[in-house]
C-alpha cells in the first residue's frame, strides 16, 4: 500500500486510535486479514468468521511487524477501532486509489472472469507495472485488499467483479471506480440466485453504468457476440469498443483453430494493426477470453504485435484452472475443478475432445451448484454433450446432480461402461488408477464445493513414482 499515517487511515475510516503511542507511525506494509501473510509495517484487519475471531490475533500480529490492527473493538493492542470492519476496509481503498493515479481496469462475467483477469495482467505487465487480482478474490473483501496491494509505482489495476445479486457490482464500483470496465459475457452460472439471465445482465450491467463519460476517458469493453452484453452499449456514457468474432467487433480473431494440443491459434485484428497469436492455454473458449484482454491493451496503447506475442507467452496464473499435467507414463491430467458452470463445463468438454484426437478420453465430472430450477436440464445437457463429443468414458461423482449427469449421458446413446456413477471423490480415484492406460487424456470439472481437485491431485501424485511434467 501507498504510505499512510495510523492518524490518516483513522480519519478515512472514521475510527478511533487505541493504544496508539504515535499516530503520525506509517503502514508501509500490505494490509492483510490472515495473520500469517503479516509482515512488519502491515496494517491487520481483524474480521470476525464464523469460525475465527481476527481480534484474538492482535498479539501475535503486533510481534510478527503488525503496526496496528483495523478491529471492532480494543484489543490491548495498536489498533484503529471501527463500527464496520468491512466498511472502513472498503472506505480505505477508496481512498488509496483515488490517490494511486493507476488506470483501473475492472472485468465481470458469468464464466471466464479469472482467466481473463490473468491474460489482462500478463499483457499490461509488458506496458508498466500492473497490480491484479489474485485467484478469485472478486468479493467485497477480497477487491478491497487487492486494491490496497498497489504502490505508488503502479500504473495498471486490474480488478476481477463477483456478484451474487442485484447491487453487488454497484458496490464494487463505488469502492474502486474504474476507467476501463469489460463484461465478458451473461450465462447461467449462479441463475438460481438471480432468478434468470435477464436478472444477471441487470447485475452485470452495472459495471459499465459506474464508467465515466467519453470525455473523461471511460471506456466500456462489450463482447459483441453475446446479445445480453452488447445490449449494454445503451446503459453507458462510455466510449464502447467491441470484441468477438464477429465481423462487426472492433478486436476479433479469424481463422481460429485448436492446434493438435487443443491450444487456440488465430488471426488477432485490431483498429492498430492485425497479428497471429497461438496460445499455451487449452481450449477454443480463451479465444473469447484472449480478445476481451487484447481489447483492454489496445485501448491502453498497446500495439497488435505486442500483445499478440504477449498472449501468446501468457500461461495459468490461477490454480486449477485447464492445469494440464503429463504424467511420464503418458497420461494426461486436466485440472479444472476449480468451479463450474454450464457455459464452462461445456468449453471443458470441448477442450477434452481436441485434445484427446486418437486418445481416449475422460471426463470426471460432478455437481454445478446454484442453478436453481434449472439443474436438472443443465446437468442432463452436459452428460449428453459429452457423448456427442464422442468422450470416451464418463465419471459421474456425487449425489443427485451426478446422477442427472449420467441419465442424460445415457439418454443420448452411452450404454455399458461409457459412463459410470461413482459415490465420491475416492471411487473416482480408485476407479481410474485401476482402468487408466499411457496415453489416456483425464478432465476433472466440477464447482468448488465439491472439491474434485483431489481427484486431479490423487492421479498426479500416481504419476509422481516416475515422475511428471506439469505446465
């Protein structure tokens, strides 16, 4: 964080000092809610879990270079003592962005957001030093401590937006005011929570709402292939530029296509100038992810070469996410268990077939939550693609949705072992260290709370005996 006086931050905040002999001592640290990322000069801000009390850490952060805690309450300790911890957290980023002179470029969507906000990241670091967000801390706790990660040398802020409802990216706005703000797309992923599409376009909408005018330099980054976002050009005063494959997009790709690894290769256009780019990511879907970031860069001075030889050395910054490991027996694990929703469990799928081209292939697939009425025609539509794409064997882990998954699977023509339901995530584990063979291609998906990712890391360590190449 930019330096700030103990005094400053309790004047932003509106809170008192306690047990503070020199308000005038700085934070020259990061601010930080886990004590163990506390290093000496970090501000600690005390949040109370459900299962954890932050205050009952005031000792040990102040002997590990804490100069003061953000809490509720005294703690004994320096602190600065609010009403809402996640209010003056929110109001402190505020206000240290208002002071950064950073551009601050904000992004939102149903699927994609992180793997977008990390090709963003990769690119702009190439400009000027560039402050992101790490993983998927898009809430309103997470954005705030990464907006306070920023120093004075930094030039670029790139913040990813969650919403869970109505409002939320309102509010996230308002925290961080962005210039450059882009919507990715409008799918189903958390349509039980919103009622409906048109419920999250309405949420997702509000990040170009909260862009300032044309003349001051707003400007709205729309994906002109997904009519729900590209209806969002009438709700901005913004500077619209578009991106896709369509013709009509200002950023598009031509002659898009997976080379034999299933890494997307095309032609990227630009207002600038027009350049190849073949990725090291997996699947045709970070085509869309790769023009949405070529779009930002351009709109920042970058020219068509040097993001296409950025998007083309970009990798995973994010875990689990198309984490592709080749064991040396010649199996391939891909981790993307992550989360999932339809719109990427269906871009998975199709990962899985191209680069599975004369390898069999599976899919490990289980639950993707909050879809409301919706799951079981999401669920049954999924089992069914996968048989369509001609996916040598299903795994379906879990309860109820996992069963949805190998009905619809069966429905459209699986029949003996092609598909199996398998209780958990170790059934799943023992199923395929039995029945794996060289050269076989393992996709496991699912939504975080399932936690599939042990499945991914269960084959990995199998391989680990004779070693593996994980990229």
């Amino acid at each position: 964080m930019i330096a700030l006086s103990l005094a400053e931050i309790a004047e932003v905040v509106g809170g008192q000092t306690h047990d503070i002999p020199d308000p005038s001592v700085q934070v020259t640290g990061p601010v930080v809610r886990d004590s163990r990322e506390v290093e000496p000069g970090s501000l600690f801000v005390a949040f109370v879990g459900e299962h954890v009390d932050g205050h009952d850490f005031a000792n040990a952060v102040v002997e590990a270079g804490a100069v003061a805690l953000l809490a509720s309450r005294p703690v004994g300790v320096p602190a600065i003592v609010v009403d809402d911890v996640q209010s003056a957290l929110g109001a402190l980023a505020r206000h240290v962005v208002r002071r950064l002179g950073a551009t601050l470029v904000a992004l939102t969507g149903s699927a994609g957001k992180t793997s977008t906000k990390d090709l963003i990241a990769q690119v702009l670091a190439r400009k000027a030093p560039t402050v992101f967000t790490p993983g998927s801390l898009n809430n309103e706790i997470g954005l705030p401590l990464t907006a306070l990660s920023a120093t004075a040398e930094t030039r670029f802020l790139v913040l990813e937006m969650g919403a869970r409802g109505i409002g939320h990216i309102r509010y996230l706005a308002d925290l961080t005011p962005p210039q450059i703000g882009l919507v990715l797309n409008v799918g189903t992923a958390h349509i039980g929570e919103f009622g409906g599409r048109e419920q999250i376009a309405q949420a997702k909408g509000e990040l170009v709402e909260a862009l300032p005018s044309v003349e001051d330099g707003g400007v709205a980054v729309l994906n002109a292939d997904d009519p729900l976002v590209r209806a969002m050009a009438s709700r901005t005063k913004a500077k619209v530029i578009l991106f896709g494959e369509s013709g009509e997009a200002d950023v598009r790709a031509e002659n898009v296509r997976l080379t034999d690894s299933g890494q997307p290769a095309f032609r990227l256009h630009t207002p600038s100038g027009a350049s190849d780019v073949t990725m090291r990511l997996y699947g045709e879907h970070h085509v869309s992810n790769a023009l949405a970031a070529a779009a930002v860069a351009h709109e920042l001075g970058m020219s068509a070469d040097e993001i296409a030889t950025a998007l083309s050395e970009a990798g995973s910054l994010s875990r689990w996410r198309m984490e592709v490991t080749e064991r040396l027996d010649g199996v391939t694990i891909v981790n993307d268990a992550y989360n999932a929703n339809p719109e990427s469990m269906r871009a998975a799928l199709r990962a899985l077939a191209a680069m599975g081209k004369g390898r069999r292939t599976w899919a490990v697939l289980g639950k993707m939550a909050e879809l409301g009425d919706e799951a079981l025609a999401e669920h049954d539509a999924v089992g069914r693609l996968a048989v369509r794409l001609n996916v040598g064997k299903l795994v379906a882990v879990g309860g109820r949705e996992a069963s949805w998954l190998q009905l619809g699977a069966y429905n459209e023509g699986s029949w003996g072992e092609e598909s199996v339901h398998v209780s958990d995530a170790q059934a799943a584990v023992d199923l395929l260290r039995s029945e794996l063979r060289p050269g076989d291609v393992v996709l496991v998906k699912a939504s975080r709370s399932v936690g599939l990712e042990s499945v991914a890391q269960a084959l990995v360590e199998t391989g680990a005996e004779g070693g593996v190449d994980a990229r």
